[in-house]
C-alpha cells in the first residue's frame, strides 16, 4: 500500500463527484426537453430581468442599451439554434467601451456579465476588474505569470481592463506592456469559451490604441461608444442618486442644481456621472454642517433629508 | 503488491481507478474550488511513498472561479513534464493554515516499472527492509 503516507484527508464527498458529469454542458446538445421558443429561453434564462433592470436602473445611453439587447438576441437564437441540432459557432463577444469618464462604461460591464451568465455564454458570470500594474511586470520574466494569474482568475467570467491604452507605451520600446498583449491576445483567440475580455478607456486614446495594435482590433467585435449625458439626462441621475441615498431636493433646490450643472458643464474636467455624485456629496457636506451649527433646534425627518438651495449656492461655481 | 498488478504507483484519492479523464478532473477541481480552496499542481519523477514534497509546477492558484484555468495549467504541465507523475493538491485553509484536501494523481508515465525491495541483515541478525523504484536507479529527468 502505498498511500499511507501521502497526508491526504480523503472526504467521501469528494469521491461522489468522480462519475457526476463534469461541469453542466455549456450549451444544451439537441435533447428533446429542450426550448423550442424564444419564449421559453428567455422565461428559462430570466435575462429579461437583467434586461429590465438595465433599462430601469440606467439613465439614457440608448445605442448601448440596443447593442445589449442585439447580443442578447443573438445568444438566444443561437441557445435555439442548437436545441435543433444546428450548428452555432459561439460568436465572440470580446468588447471594448469608449467613452468620456463617468458615462457608464464600468457599470454597464457589471450588468454585462450578468447578462452573458444568465444566457449561459460564461459559465460564472463575475466580473474581474483590473488595470495596467494587475498585469504588466517590474522586470524581465515578471509580466506572464502576472498575466496569467489575471486570466485564470478571470476565467467563467469577464475580463475588464480599465484604461486598456495603458499597456501599450510606444515611447518606450523595452516596456513589458506588449507581452501582456501578446498574452491576451493568445487567450482571447484560443480560449473564447471560458472568458470575455472588455477594455475600455477614453475613446480617442482607445482608437490610438487600436491603431498601433490592429491584431487586437481585430478580435474585438463589438465596440461601444458611451455618449455623454445630456443636461436633462445628468439632473436625472441626481435625482435617482439623492433618491437612493434617502435625501431629496427642498423648494426649488432642483432648479439651482440645474443652473450648476449648466455652469459646470462649461468647465474643465467634467466627469459626467461621476461629476453629479461628487456634487452631491459636497452638497450632503454643506447640509451637515448648516444642520451642525444649530446646536439646539429639535431637527425632523424632513430636515435632515432636504438639500436647500444654499446647500447648492455655496459652490464655488457660482463664485 | 499483489493487489496492485500493473505496478501503479497508487498515492492519494482514486489511484485504484482508471485515470481520471479530463472532464472528471474539470469535476473534481470544480468541487474544490465550490469549497474554496487553493489548487496547486505538483510534479515528481520519483514516486517512492515517502516523498511527501513535490514541485509544484507555478503558484497554488488562489481565488479562481471556474476549472478553466486549472485545466489550462495542467495541459502546460503535461506538456512540459509529459512523463512525470503529476496531481493536483487542494489546500483548505480555514483553520489558518493550508490544510491538503485533496490530492490525486492526474497524469502519470506511460510505463511503471515498480518497487524493487531490497534486504539488509543488521545487528543481532535483524533484517530491515528497503523499497526503491526501479526507475530511480537513473538519473533525475531520465527516469522515465
């Protein structure tokens, strides 16, 4: 015998899995129990409540929300495709997000993975996010393992590389970006199964980006352009943002936010969503401390939830 | 070794079974990444009992989620040391140490030649035993 020594607990549940077929079929092959409708995959898959939550959750960013619903389209058909016995080459879904900071870009990849698991294209359905230092290496030899280690734990999700445009530096040609590319680019050609890999970034340095490095234009198929919100699509989202976090607009505290938001939209560094949030958390700071300085007055529900038209008039844009 | 016909080297779980196929060990890695713990991969040329301390072949993998990325790993491995006995260790490390779950040979070469045992007559005409495997009479990498 010569397992003895080999310091192994042997759990008995550990051999149940031996015989259990291994990892659900990615696809269903051809059996008869099989949706037959677009109806019944869709009730079966329940993507239509991702979809809606999508639609709910947000605010404008029409051509996005269309290329969704065509992918999703798509992997229904082909889900249906296969039930008959057709043959469904599994498209690739490798996507990059261009677009101004703050338009979405990160939260649509949430809801992305969400999507690809409920229709059963990724077999886990997270989402690993990570940047140029997740991948690139310090010195010779450092970048593949690096890499790898990302993929693998990206592997049955999505693969989300924020500001993509950073891995490649051509100012300086012994830099390690380019061996994490060539690496991701391997993967994502040969292991289109287990993992999605969505860069984004801004949209001129992406299309830089993918001039300098075609072969990884060329595996990307779906490229989505983040609009930037419109004046009325911003005061939207402060209102759903106040919203969740229990505060809302006193008398005629909206229309000032408006005006901000005019004035704001004129100046440098405007971050769209991003931008709104931070005002409304300088605005929750100004409320805090207008509350703070009356030391003795009894404050109600209604207080401590109102932003005033001061909390807004105290910005220095206004200045 | 007479149960043990075909001289297999019969070390941790399943060794009495036929290989594990890859869709099997997709399942079994699947098992233990469910309960959280760290798949490593270890090779060895030398299969004596008591070598307990394999290579492991990169770093125990922590916080994966899918097979995927084992099985990637494991086919490099196979490239690599096709000849090698190699298994896959899952740590569990809830106790605050890394505690061997699991453990179970996933490739091994395609001919074993087996123990030799050997006697040595000591003190007062007392016999000790010694096993050793035919294949490590040879050097490390030539073994098999």
């Amino acid at each position: 015998m010569l397992d003895a020594d080999s310091g192994v607990t042997n759990p008995a549940t550990s051999v149940a899995g031996t015989d259990a077929p291994a990892a659900e079929p990615k696809k269903g092959g051809g059996d008869l129990d099989a949706p037959q409708t677009v109806d019944a995959v869709l009730r079966e898959s329940q993507v239509e409540t991702v979809m809606a939550d999508l639609e709910r959750d947000l605010v404008g960013l029409a051509p996005i929300k269309q290329r969704i619903r065509d992918i999703a389209a798509l992997l229904v058909i082909d889900r249906l495709r296969l039930n008959m016995g057709l043959q469904a080459q599994s498209p690739s879904l490798h996507m990059s997000f261009s677009g101004n900071p703050g338009t979405g870009k990160t939260t649509v990849a949430m809801r992305m993975a969400e999507i690809l698991h409920r229709l059963n294209y990724v077999r886990r359905g997270h989402l690993v996010a990570v940047t140029r230092d997740d991948l690139v290496g310090q010195y010779i030899g450092h970048t593949a393992p690096k890499t790898k280690e990302v993929l693998k734990k990206a592997m049955g999700g999505v693969l989300f590389i924020d500001e993509a445009y950073y891995l490649y530096r051509p100012e300086n040609e012994r830099d390690y970006g380019q061996e994490a590319i060539e690496i991701l680019l391997q993967v994502m050609e040969n292991q289109r199964d287990d993992l999605v890999v969505i860069l984004a970034g801004y949209k001129d340095r992406m299309d830089t980006f993918f001039q300098s490095n075609p072969g990884m234009s060329s595996r990307i198929a779906h490229h989505l352009d983040f609009p930037d919100y419109s004046h009325e699509e911003l005061r939207e989202i402060a209102d759903r943002l106040l919203a969740a976090m229990n505060y809302r607009f006193g008398e005629g505290a909206r229309e000032v936010f408006g005006d901000y938001l005019a004035r704001r939209l004129k100046l440098p560094h405007f971050a769209n969503a991003r931008s709104v949030r931070n005002a409304l958390d300088r605005m929750r700071l100004r409320q805090a401390s207008r509350l703070f300085a009356d030391r003795y007055r009894e404050l109600t529900e209604a207080d401590l939830t109102t932003i005033e038209p001061s909390d807004i008039l105290a910005s220095r844009v206004f200045g | 070794m007479m149960t043990n016909t075909g001289n297999r080297v019969t070390q941790g779980q399943f060794s009495f079974l036929p290989d594990l196929t890859d869709q099997q060990i997709t399942a079994q890695v699947k098992y233990a990444l469910e309960n959280s713990w760290a798949v490593g991969i270890e090779y060895t040329d030398d299969p004596h009992p008591r070598n307990t301390y394999w290579e492991m072949y990169g770093n125990p993998m922590f916080d994966l989620k899918d097979p995927a990325g084992i099985l990637t790993e494991l086919h490099d491995c196979r490239k690599t040391f096709p000849n090698h006995y190699i298994r896959i260790t899952a740590f569990d490390s809830t106790r605050g140490w890394e505690t061997p779950r699991m453990s179970y040979i996933v490739n091994r070469p395609p001919k074993e030649p087996g123990f030799g045992l050997a006697r040595q007559e000591g003190d007062s005409r007392a016999i000790r035993y010694r096993i050793s495997s035919y294949a490590t009479d040879k050097p490390e990498g030539e073994r098999y």
